[in-house]
C-alpha cells in the first residue's frame, strides 16, 4: 500500500500532472531525437492513425480532440505528438497576455504527454506592425519554453506556399525560422488569390510550388529546417461554362485584395475524389503545364464539375524535389483523408499516397 502510494506520488511529481495513460509509463516520456527525413503528419481527429503507416511518420499534429490512444501509440514508434497553436495575433502583442498563452500551452503538452506544440495562425499582418514582431517574439518565446520545459521537444510553425505575402500574411519568415526547429510550408491553396482569368487551376502547380522554395531558401532559410506539405485533398469546381479548351470558368469569391479565390470551390478529401473519379465522364486527365491531374463530372442538375487534386504521380514529383534540395522532409494536410477500408482498390491507392511521399 505504501509503495503504491510512493510510486504515485512520484509520477504526479515528474509529469507534473496526472497519471500516465500508456500501458507502459515510459511511453509518456517526451520522445527525443531526430530521424533523418520527417514525415509531417496532420491529424483532425478520428481513429484513422491506425492505419497510418508509422513506419515513417516523425510527427503527428494534434488538430482533433485529444486522444490519449494516440500519443501512447505515437510514443511507442518513436514518433511525437503536438499541439496545434492559434491564438489572435492582436490579443499577443501584449507581453503579459504572450507569456500567459505560452505557459499555457506548455502546461497543456505536459498534462498531455505532448512533444511540443505546431504554430498554425494564418492570420493577415502587416509588414512592421506590432503584429509582426509580436508573432516572431511568440515564436522565439514558445520555442524557449518548450526546449526548456520539455526536453527534446519541437516547435514548428506553419507557412504559406511562397514567402511573398500570400494572402496578406506578411511576416518575417527568416526570423521566425531561426527560432522555431521547423517550418511547414503550406504548399496548397495556392488558388486562393487568382489575379487572372477566374479559372478552376490545381491546387499546387509543381512549377508554381517549386518556385516558392527556391524564394524561401533565397532569404538563407536553412534548408534543414523545412518540411514541404502536399495536399490530400482537391478541389471541386462547378463550371459557369467551360471552354472547347477545357477551360472551367468559375464564379467570384474574393479573397484578401484578389477579384476571384478557391474559394469557389469546394475542398474534397482524396477518398472522395477516388469514388467521384470512378463514376466521372472524363476519367482522370493530366495536365502537363501544371503536372496534375483532374477530371469532370456532372451533378444531379446537370452542372459540369471540374476536380484538381494531388495524386501519387503528382505528389511524387514534388517529393522527389524535397530529396533533391535535401529538406528536412515531408509533410500533408491531412493524414486522415484517404480510404483506409479493406476495399482492395482503396487499400492500394492509399498504399501508394504514403509511398508517394519518398519519392519516385
Ligand atoms: C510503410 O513505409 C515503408 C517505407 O516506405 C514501406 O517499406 C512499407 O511497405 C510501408 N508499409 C505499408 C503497410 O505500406
Ligand atoms: C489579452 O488577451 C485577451 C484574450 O485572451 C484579450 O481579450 C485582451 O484584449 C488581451 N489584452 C491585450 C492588452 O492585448
Ligand atoms: C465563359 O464565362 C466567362 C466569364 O463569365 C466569359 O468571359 C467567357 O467568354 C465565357 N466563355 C464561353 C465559352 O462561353
Ligand atoms: C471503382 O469501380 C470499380 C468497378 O465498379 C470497383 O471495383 C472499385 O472498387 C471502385 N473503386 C473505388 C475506389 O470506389
Ligand atoms: C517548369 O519550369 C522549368 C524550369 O524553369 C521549365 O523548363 C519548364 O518549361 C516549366 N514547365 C512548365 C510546364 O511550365
């Protein structure tokens, strides 16, 4: 009885919290060390991380509800789990107020067994405003508290596809990299702000997406610190009309300055662009400018659909460009979006979506 009363007493004393959840206690330890390449992985909550291949995956972002199941499973491949961490950029400017949420969330991980804490404000910021060195001062103040509070913790934070204001979110990349241990970049979405002609475009062009990292790494990001998000999911466009060219003209949704986004679209996860591909009119198509695939189909009212998304050959490509600049890895929103029944044609796509991310 009194052992057991020490030995309790003991963890409360060295989690700084409640009692471990994991079969065995070690598994809430805080995981340490690197691999090699990380694979990145989104998770919006559901029991789908069972299929996952952990084999490969290095991080698992926490963007469902807690799940005690998966931080224990996580552990015990070696892979960590993280925080996601929004906070409104005004309400951080403020030090009292900046200090309160990092103690906050730092509090928060070790309750939880956590292994550091993902950054996701994809807020709009002017260049020098207070906004922008209050959002670089969270991170550097975040990862100090981490690294300090949870040994062998990561603090990674989210970008967008290019460097270059996108969707008015100018902020000091060079600075916020080199105090956080890495940066996602968001390659996606990157339709959100058409300037041209209101057409349905992929969602991550690979000439377009490449680009971009060359812009980052121009600013003397380290290459180390980069990992590279692929899209999971598509778009789905209705086609005002559509021309002889195949041209599918879309409907105005403004965007942050821009006359036209993808916004007219709908997001759809690769599970359902599998199924809807199977019935379309097209079959799938590819598109050589942008290295992507698509394909149409027509709703119950008869309007024509036009549906980019990111396959294992479009993925593929890019994967090979992480390994060829020699980044820190890979990464995609999101890991639960795929088909991960027993349905044998399912089983072999999704197969080859996770093979995909090393290349080809
Ligand atoms: C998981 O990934 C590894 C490394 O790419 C691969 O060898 C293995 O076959 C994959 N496992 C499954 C179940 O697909
Ligand atoms: C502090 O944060 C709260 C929300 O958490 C916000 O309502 C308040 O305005 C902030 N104070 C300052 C001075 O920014
Ligand atoms: C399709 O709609 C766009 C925008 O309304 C218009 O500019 C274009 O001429 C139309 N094209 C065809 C083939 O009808
Ligand atoms: C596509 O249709 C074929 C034949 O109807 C079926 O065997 C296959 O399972 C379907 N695939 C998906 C992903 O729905
Ligand atoms: C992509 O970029 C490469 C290198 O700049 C260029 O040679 C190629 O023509 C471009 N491809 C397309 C489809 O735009």
């Amino acid at each position: 009885m009194l052992a057991v009363f020490v030995f309790l007493s003991v963890l409360v004393v060295v989690s700084g919290s409640g009692v471990c959840p994991c079969e065995r206690p070690e598994l809430c330890q805080p995981i340490r060390g690197e691999r090699e390449y990380e694979v990145f992985v989104f998770d919006v909550g559901g029991k789908e991380w069972q299929s996952y291949n952990w084999t490969v995956v290095t991080t698992v972002a926490a963007f469902g509800k807690y799940d005690a199941e998966l931080m224990c499973h996580a552990h015990s491949k070696g892979a960590r789990l993280v925080l996601k961490g929004d906070v409104p950029i005004s309400s951080i400017v403020d030090q009292a107020n900046r200090t309160a949420w990092i103690t906050k969330q730092v509090n928060l991980a070790k309750s939880q067994f956590m292994d550091g804490i993902n950054i996701d404000v994809e807020q709009a910021v002017d260049k020098g405003s207070p906004e922008y060195f209050a959002l670089t001062d969270l991170v550097k103040e975040t990862t100090e508290a981490f690294h300090r509070e949870i040994p062998g913790s990561q603090v990674s934070f989210d970008v967008a596809w290019s460097p270059n204001c996108i969707d008015k979110r100018c902020y000091d990349y060079v600075s916020i990299a080199e105090h956080c241990d890495l940066l996602f970049v968001m390659s996606y979405d990157e339709q959100s702000q058409i300037t041209g002609d209101c057409i349905a475009m992929a969602n991550a062009p690979l000439n377009q997406t490449l680009k971009a990292y060359d812009d980052y790494l121009a600013l003397k990001i380290d290459y180390k610190k980069v990992v590279m998000g692929v899209p999971w999911y598509g778009y789905d466009y209705p086609c005002i009309n559509l021309s002889q060219e195949g041209v599918c003209y879309i409907p105005k949704v403004p965007f942050r300055g821009a006359p036209c986004s993808d916004a007219a679209g709908k997001q759809k996860s690769y599970k359902w662009i599998i199924k809807q591909l199977n019935s379309s009119s097209s079959g799938r198509m590819w598109d050589d400018s942008q290295q992507a695939p698509y394909f149409y189909y027509k709703d119950q009212d008869g309007q024509t659909h036009q549906v980019w998304y990111d396959d294992p050959q479009s993925i593929c490509a890019k994967a090979n460009s992480v390994m060829g600049k020699g980044l820190r890895g890979i990464g995609m929103w999101n890991g639960n979006i795929l088909d991960y029944s027993d349905d044998p044609v399912a089983r072999q796509q999704t197969t080859r979506m996770w093979n995909a991310l090393f290349g080809c």
